[in-house]
C-alpha cells in the first residue's frame, strides 16, 4: 500500500499532521481490513518506521481518551498503533535473545543428541557395571561366608582346645572315678546294708560296742553271706562329707568319731531322735546348729509346750525338747510315728482333740535327756532313734585342748577356726563347682562347642579348683604348725579328762558324788587362771597341771567322804600312772580285785596251812597277770619259813621281801604286800 504524504497544519493552534479522511475511510470499508490488522507483520516494523509514527504517537490528541470522544474505532486504532510501537521497542530487545534462544536451542538439541548417545553408551557400561557388581557382591558374600565359617570353625578349634585342656586333668580323676565307682556299685548292697545296720541299731550303744557290731557282727554277717562289701568301711565318711562334718564341729560338735557318728544319727536318721546327754554337749550343738532356723526350746513342764508344738509343725520349724525324763507325753504319739495326712495342697497330724497343720519336710524334733542311763519303754525305743551323746575321753580331751589353747594361745585358736571355716568353705566351693560342670556336661544339647557357657565354667572350675587347691595345700600346712603347736598343751588336756572320767566314776561309789561337766569346766578354768604365770611353756604347763590336780581335789573332795577321799586319791594316781604306761590295766585288775575270781579247788595247791586261801588265790593271780612274779608260787613253796616271818611282819612293806626284793619296783612291791597282806 502506499504511503500518503503527510503535511503538518496548525488547526485551533495546535500543529497536526494534516488529515486524509477520504483515504483513511476507504482503507477502512476494505473487508480485509480487520485480518490485514490481525495478520500484520509487525516483525517487519523498523525503526525508522516508528519514527515516522513518532509524531501522531506522540501528539497530545493521539491518546485513547480522545479517540473515545471520537469513535470506537479510532480507540481500537489507537490502541493498535501504540501497541505496534511498543512491541517494536520490546522486541527490538527480545528478538536477538530470542535469535540467541534459538541458537541455543539449536546448540542444546545437539549437546541433548550427543547426550543421549553418551547415556546409551553409559547405559550399556552401567549394565556391565551392574553384572560385575552383581558377579562382586557374589563373590564377596561367598567371602564372607566362607571368612565367617573360618571364623567359626576358629572359634570352635579354639572352643575345643579349651576343651581339651580343661578336661585333660578331669580325664584322669573321671577314669580313675570310673573305675572306682564300678567296684563301689559291686559293693554298694553291702556298703549300704552295714550303713543301714548302723543307722538302725547303734544308736543306743558306747563306741566299743558300736564298733564291735560294725567290725564283727555286722561285716560276719555279710562274708557269710557272700554279700561284696569294701573293707575297712568307714561309715562316717560313707554318710557324710568333711565339709559337713566341718561345719558341725564349728557349731560346737566334737571333733571325735563318736560324736561325729551322732551327728550322722541325728541328722539322717528318718525317726526324730532321743539324745542321751548326760553333759549337755549334744544340747549345745542342737541349739547352735538351728539356730537360724529359730529353733523353739521347751519342755512338757512349760504351759506353752502344746502351742510352741503346733507353731513349729505349722511354720516349720525346729523343736527342742530339752531334759525328757523315761516317758514322753502321749500328745507326742503321732508326730512320732509321723501320722501326717495328706489334705489339700498341705498335710495334717491330729494332735489328741484337734487336727493342726505340718510341714514334714522343713519340721524337725530334737529331744535330749540328762538322765545317764535312761531306761525307755520299748515302745518309745521304736518310735525314736535313742543315741548316745556321752563324751568320750578323747572328745573331752579335744574340746579341753580347744580351751586350753583358748586362755594360753588365743591367737592360735582364733586361726585354727578361720582355719577351719576357709577349708570347710573351700572344699564345699569345690564340691559345687564340679557338681555345675557335671550337670551342664550331662545336661548339654547340641555339640558342646556351641554351648560358650561350659567352656567358661570349665575355665572358671579349673581356675577356681587351682586356686582352691593352692589354698588347701597352704591350709593343709598351716593345720600341720597350728597343730603343733596346739600338741604342746595336750597334757593339761589329758589331765583335765582323766581327772573328770574319775570324778564322774566315784558315782558308782555313792549317788551323791554327782558332778556335771559345765562345773568341771568352770573348775579347769579357774585352774589355768589361778596357776602360776611362766614364760617357759613347759614350766606353765607344768604350773597348770599341779594346779588343776589340786584344785580339782579340793572342789570334788568337799562332798566326799573322808573313806572315798582316800580311794580318790588312789585311784587318780593309779590312772596317771596307766596313762604315763608305768603301769598296766593289769597291775590294776591284780590291785583292785587281786584273786577274786579264783576257785580254790582248781588252782595249784598252796604249800602249807598257814597261808590263807586268799593270799595263795591273789598270790596264784599275780603269777598269771605279771611275768615278774610268774614263778612266785613256787619260790613260797620252796622257802615258806622265810615267807612266813615276813608275813608275820607287823610292817612287812618296810622289810625286805625274801628272794625278789632285788627284782621289785614299787608297783610290784605294792602289789605283792597287797596280795600277801590285805590288811596294810
């Protein structure tokens, strides 16, 4: 189309670009007129075009508020135009970013192509990569399964040379235990029927008899039988252990084997006991061994004794029942014979008029009597286990030891009891670590190398068993020394239950002549108190022994009468001397009853009627009893006037005996005046 010159007019005194309204009307009747606006080409627009726009752009008259007065065709013009013209600015802008847009476009869709063959080429080397990480984390985890079994297996090697180790010094034991504990099988019947024997009749009896049914009736019963049974069985050590016995002994039982053998009877008898304990020592221990167990003493003369009864058998607890006489209160009848009944998740006994509840397991009765020589009903006898708790001369002459050494050497005896208690102590440690082991050994499922806790309480059993043993080893030595030196005050022990045995004999004499073993105590220990201080030892064991003789002599003596003072005194010096082997029992038998047991008739036929038949009886006696005097009958025989002018002898002790007085001693002198002569 072509452009219409322009010529600027001044109209109502604004310049203006004079008009063509007949071409403008034309242009604008043209029916393409709209699409040609619509389709411009407004990327053609110059710069130069815009500068001939300038003018009626920026004429004042040129706004869309003007050409609304107008028409709304001159607004859409209008707004055309300014909008031509905005766009040529902007775009003069915007087209090279756009021309460098494309540019870049065009870079990137290359950068983009050259993009994609390198990811289709990465693709492919990450699928190689995958395989070989899939082939490497194969390969690795077969590593690790195969460092993991190498582990174990290490572990297990390790596991078993442990093993090895540990049980290399149980190997032995158990196979020589092995062996062992086959042949015990083989004479286990007849272990067990002499442990039955001895738990079922013995009880009543002193140690002698008991021995003499274990020894010969007893193990003669079973060779005549043919029953396997080991020799020199010792029951003790069949029924319990040294740990318990230990423990007992800490508790105040005496250490000899009587006493130990009525710990056994007391405490695994199945009938409840009836200790004869005519010094209270069985007391004593009873009280100290239960007593955290909050043992309940009593006795039928207390009014509390029914309901002290019925709270042990309830609670479970122990009883005591101190100093019973020969009878027992029928109430006791069924606890006795243990007629409980089951009732309930408990059990019952019927005591008399009511039935009151009882603890089998855990309640226990305990009864003692003073009484020296009790005569039991038969009845009772086979409702109860009666034991015999008098003391011996040996435990006597333990427990005086432990006294004596007590007020001389207390450091000593407050060792040689911790002593004690560490070694009780250590061999029960050991007793319950095998114990554990055996028990996780036979209780074990599966291999035993799986199982790290056997290995560890085999180390720690084997490290602990070590020490132990090393402790017991040094205890063992220490026991030696303490031992020694406890031995050195064994005479003032000695005298002390010599002295007491003679005392408690004199009874035989007469009733009165009573004397308990708490007052003799009290006496012994008055005695070391008041003897004379030396530091020599053997000079105050000396001092102590005078002492103890003397006072002993004053305390009995005050009750006895001025005859049996006389016999005491004798008596004492006769024991001393069998004690000291000056003499023999049968110096004694050949003093003390002389021919008693003779006949007359049948003994050798004395010389001449002048002798008495006594004298030639106790004559014959001391002939048979001491080889001093074996051919004595004969040399009376052959100068019986010489024998009878000492005879008549009014002091025939103070004249020389014809045709011995050079082979006599003063035992032997005394025996022969006291056979020949009576009277002096």
């Amino acid at each position: 189309r072509t452009m219409i010159k322009c010529n600027v007019v001044e109209e109502k005194g604004t310049l203006c670009y004079k008009d063509n309204y007949a071409e403008a009307t034309k242009m604008l009747a043209e029916t393409s007129f709209l699409s040609d606006l619509q389709n411009f080409a407004k990327e053609s627009i110059t710069d130069e075009d815009c500068e001939l726009l300038a003018p009626y752009v920026d004429h004042s008259l040129f706004t869309i508020e003007a050409a609304t007065k107008a028409s709304s065709v001159a607004v859409g013009l209008c707004k055309w135009v300014k909008a031509m013209v905005t766009y040529h600015m902007i775009a003069k802008v915007v087209i090279p970013k756009m021309d460098a847009l494309r540019l870049k476009e065009a870079e990137l869709a290359a950068a983009m192509k050259k993009l994609a063959g390198a990811e289709a080429e990465l693709a492919g080397a990450q699928g190689e990569l995958d395989a070989m990480q899939e082939k490497f984390d194969g390969a690795m985890n077969e590593k690790q399964r195969l460092q993991d079994e190498t582990d174990l297996t290490k572990k297990k090697m390790d596991a078993a040379t442990q093993l090895i180790n540990g049980l290399a010094g149980e190997r032995d034991r158990w196979t020589q235990q092995s062996a062992e504990f086959a042949e015990q099988i083989q004479r286990l019947a007849g272990d067990c029927a002499i442990a039955c024997g001895f738990m079922s009749y013995t009880g009543p009896f002193n140690k002698t008899f008991r021995d003499l049914l274990l020894t010969e009736y007893f193990i003669g019963d079973l060779s005549e039988k043919k029953i396997p049974f080991t020799k020199g069985l010792s029951v003790t050590g069949f029924l319990t252990d040294e740990s318990t016995t230990g423990q007992w002994n800490l508790q105040g039982l005496p250490t000899d084997d009587l006493s130990t053998q009525n710990g056994i009877l007391t405490t695994r008898a199945d009938r409840y006991p009836i200790m004869v304990d005519p010094q209270g020592q069985g007391l004593q221990w009873i009280k100290n061994k239960e007593a955290a167990n909050e043992c309940r003493e009593t006795g039928f003369n207390d009014k509390m004794f029914r309901t002290f009864l019925e709270e042990c058998m309830g609670f479970g607890k122990p009883m005591l029942l101190a100093n019973v006489e020969q009878t027992l209160d029928p109430v006791l009848d069924p606890v006795l014979d243990k007629a409980f009944q089951k009732k309930g998740k408990g059990y019952i006994v019927a005591l008399a008029d009511k039935e009151c509840d009882v603890e089998p397991e855990r309640f226990k009765l305990y009864m003692t009597t003073r009484l020296p020589n009790p005569h039991f009903t038969p009845e009772l006898s086979a409702k109860v286990t009666i034991i015999d708790f008098t003391v011996t001369m040996k435990g006597l002459e333990d427990q005086l030891l432990d006294k004596v050494v007590q007020n001389e050497k207390p450091e000593l005896q407050t060792e040689r009891t911790k002593l004690k208690t560490e070694v009780n102590e250590y061999k029960a440690k050991i007793v319950e670590l095998q114990d554990d082991l055996l028990f996780r050994l036979a209780n074990c499922t599966g291999s035993l190398l799986d199982d790290p806790e056997i290995i560890d309480v085999l180390n720690i059993t084997k490290k602990t068993s070590a020490e132990v043993s090393e402790k017991l080893k040094n205890a063992g030595e220490a026991e030696t020394r303490i031992q020694v030196a406890c031995e050195e005050f064994r005479p003032i022990a000695l005298r002390g239950s010599i002295i007491y045995f003679l005392i408690a004999e004199m009874s035989a004499i007469n009733t009165m002549y009573q004397t308990s073993l708490s007052q003799f105590l009290q006496v012994f220990q008055l005695a070391m108190n008041m003897a004379e201080k030396a530091a020599i030892p053997a000079k105050r064991i000396n001092n102590v022994v005078d002492e103890l003789t003397f006072r002993t002599f004053l305390y009995v003596c005050r009750g006895f009468l001025e005859v049996h003072k006389k016999i005491y005194t004798l008596l004492l010096a006769l024991k001393l001397q069998m004690n000291a082997e000056l003499i023999t029992m049968e110096h004694f038998s050949c003093f003390v009853k002389g021919g008693a047991a003779l006949d007359i008739n049948t003994v050798k036929k004395k010389p001449k009627e002048w002798v008495p038949d006594g004298v030639w009886l106790n004559i014959i006696q001391l002939s048979m009893s001491i080889p001093i005097f074996k051919e004595l009958p004969d040399i009376v025989a052959r100068n019986e006037g010489l024998w009878r002018q000492w005879y008549d002898q009014e002091a025939p002790e103070a004249v020389p005996v014809p045709d011995v007085e050079d082979r006599l001693d003063k035992i032997g002198k005394m025996l022969l005046v006291r056979s020949v002569r009576t009277d002096r």
